[in-house]
DNA sequence: GGTCAACTGGACTCGCAGTACAGTCAGGAT
DNA sequence: ATCCTGACTGTACTGCGAGTCCAGTTGACC
C-alpha cells in the first residue's frame, strides 16, 4: 500500500496538530515535513509557501466545523421540531463534544489566524471572513424561525445575537487556552442556552 | 530635553502599538528600534529578550485594564447604587468605550498572547492566567452582590457567569478582528446586559 | 578625575522561510 | 518498449530576524 497517495493531507493532519498546539508561526516547515515524512522540497510541491497552507487548513476547518453543526442540529431537529427546543438540544451537544475532548477543544483556528492575521494574505483573512458570516446567517435564521413562535422579552438584534454563539465559542476558547482549563467553552455555552431560555420564554 | 529619559517606556509604547496591529511575532526588533530610535544593543539593555518585552508589556496592559474596570464600575456606582444597576451602567460604559475607538478596540494582548503561547515562557503565561483570573473574582463578586438582592431566575455558575464578561469581550474582539467591523464587541456587550437584566429580573 | 548607567556599533551564530534545480521513480499512454 | 508526467528526493543557496559578545562612547553625579 502506497503511502504516498495522499500525501497532501498528511500535511495537512500533521500541520493543523502542530499549529492547534502552538500556534501558526511557532511550527516550522522543517517539524511538518519530518512528522509527515517527506522532504522538504516536497513540502514545497504540495504548498507554493506558508500561506498557501494555512489557506489549506482554514478551507478543511471551516469545511469540517460546517459540517459538524449540520450534523450536531440535524440530530436536534429530529428530537424535537420545535425550533427553540432544537437549538437548545443543539447546543446541549456542542457543549458536550467540546466537554468530551480529553484534552481540550484544539482551539478555534479561526482566533488563531485573526490575531496573526498580518502574517497572511487576503486571501486567508477573506476565507476567515466569510466563514464567521456564514455561521452568522445560519444562527441567525434559526433565532428568526425561534421569534416566529416565540415573542423575546427583549428587542435584540439578531445578526447580533446570531454573532453570539461564534463569540461565546471564541472567548471560551480563548478563556480555556489561557488558563489551561478544559471546561470553560462549555460551561460558556450552557450559560447562553440559559440566555435563550430567558429570552425566549413566552410563546406568541 | 533628553529623549532617553524613558527609553523602555518608549520601546513598550512602540511595540504595544505594533503588535495589537499585527501580532508578537510579526514584530520584529528591528523595527521596534527603529520606531524608538535606538540601536540593537540599547533594545537588549533594557530587555534580555523578546520574552521579557511581552511579560513587561502584559504586565502594562493588565494594570491598565484593572485601572479601566475600577474607574468605570466606581463611575457607575456614583450613579446608582444598586448593584445591579451598577453593574448594568457599567457595562453600557464599557460598550461605549469600545464603541468610541474609531480603527476599533486594540484588540486584547490576552488572546492574541493565548494563541500564540508557545512562543512564551512560563512566566508569560501565568500574568495571562492570573489576569483572567483576577477578572473573575472580580465580576463573580459582583454578581453575588447582585444574587443577594435579586433571585436568579434560572441557576448559574457564579465563576463562570463571571468569566463570561471576559469571554463575551475577548469573543467580540475575535469576532471583530476577524470580521473587520467596528462595533461586534460592544454588540456583544449589550447583548450580554440584557441577559443580566432577564436572569436578574426579580427582587427578593 | 573616576565611576556608573545608558547606551552605540559592529561582528558573529543560528534557525527558519523560500528559491532553484538536477535527479529518481512508478504508472499510464502510445 | 519507450516516453512522459506527476510526485517526489536531496542539496545548495539567499536572506531575515533573534540573540550573543563585546569594545567603546557619553553624560551625570560624587
């Protein structure tokens, strides 16, 4: 069996390991090509330069975490149809797989390139960009089908609100990679399902 | 009038300054010399390394962030007693502050050191962790006052409801990085007041 | 006049990104 | 059977930035 026949994603696996753990800059050409064993003038045939590999590893991440609420509110959805109690459910389960990873969340790349965002080019700020957009239409349009059953307690906006869940996934991550504790994503996201409960308690 | 009177205060305001723009490592000392208009040598007089620069420059940023949340809670606390309206006023304070900004909040060292902590000794990260720390003592108390006087409607996680004021503002500071708009974070914030004043809404 | 803190300036090592390019090797097309 | 191409290997080189070493300068004060 050839190892070579995806090479490029062992790069990939191995360098997204690498810069989950320390950091973008921190992780050498030189450690991915010995971890992936290749040369690095192989490196180099699969990835112009860095940037071309972080614009890579962006485009799976974001790929796979799209994927993963697909998933993660789809089997919410078929617990119960109600659009509050499915978010709610929905994100009773990302509290949870973030809870279940031993080690922590590898931490949100998407942090990670936005606080070193000078070391690349448009092209990774944009893919960056365009990924938090996405999950501000998709949380926004759940909270909007949320508003159609139940009347808020409070006028909010909603591409705000919408933000919210990125910005409470963000800062916990941010707030557990910092104080190198494990929970913190998770205990963040349970207060704002609380939030929503609040919010959204009285039916139209 | 001798420019060197404060030489490392100068190189901390010029690295400061270059690196919430662009992140730690992008900064390199040669140009951060050159902002200061002193030689290679004179930057290594005053810190042994790259290491000692962050350490000063976290130690400066955090005493300042303290002296911001003790002004703007003593300004809020003039205003109204109650702690809980205390704690609302500031944290509109606190949103207009950000909103002011005009290229935006600075971004927090906190994150942008967290995701970059291998390029960091110990001691970096443990003034990262006890910052952290000493915000949710801070606000965890403040929200016990609150508890004291008002019944939670649902029950929380006192630490981590106080982590989350630090979490919704580093959120929104991602989220603002990355997205390049002006005013996420302190969206973020008001969005958070509401929920204070939904969970905080009964008086005992 | 001597001492010391606060530098300057230059030379050097080291690690890493990125370039260049010549050569290898397996598999499919012709 | 031969040729071509894609996926590499290996080596050598440039250039940059961090960090070290150190000898020398300058101004302040004692």
């Amino acid at each position: 069996m050839d190892q070579r026949v995806d090479t490029r994603s062992r790069i990939l696996n191995i360098a997204e390991a690498a810069v989950l753990e320390k950091g973008f800059e921190a992780t050498s050409i030189e450690e991915i090509v010995a971890g992936a064993e290749i040369s690095r003038g192989g490196f180099f045939y699969h990835f112009k330069d860095k940037n071309a590999l972080a614009r890579a590893m962006l485009e799976r991440y974001i790929d796979a975490e799209n994927a993963l609420y697909d998933d993660l509110f789809a089997r919410a959805r078929e617990l119960n149809d109600d659009p509050l109690h499915c978010m709610l459910i929905g994100l009773k389960l990302l509290a949870e797989m973030l809870e279940e990873m031993p080690t922590g969340h590898p931490g949100c790349v998407i942090a990670s390139t936005a606080y070193q965002d000078r070391l690349f080019d448009e092209g990774v700020r944009d893919l960056n960009r365009q990924a938090i957009l996405g999950w501000r239409k998709r949380f926004r349009g759940m909270f909007e089908e949320i508003a159609q059953v139940y009347e808020p307690r409070e006028a909010v906006n909603m591409d705000a609100l919408g933000d919210m869940v990125s910005g409470v996934v963000e800062g916990g991550l941010v707030l557990q990679r910092a104080l190198r504790e494990h929970n913190n994503a998770s205990e963040q996201i349970m207060l704002f399902r609380t939030y929503l409960k609040l919010l959204f308690a009285d039916k139209k």
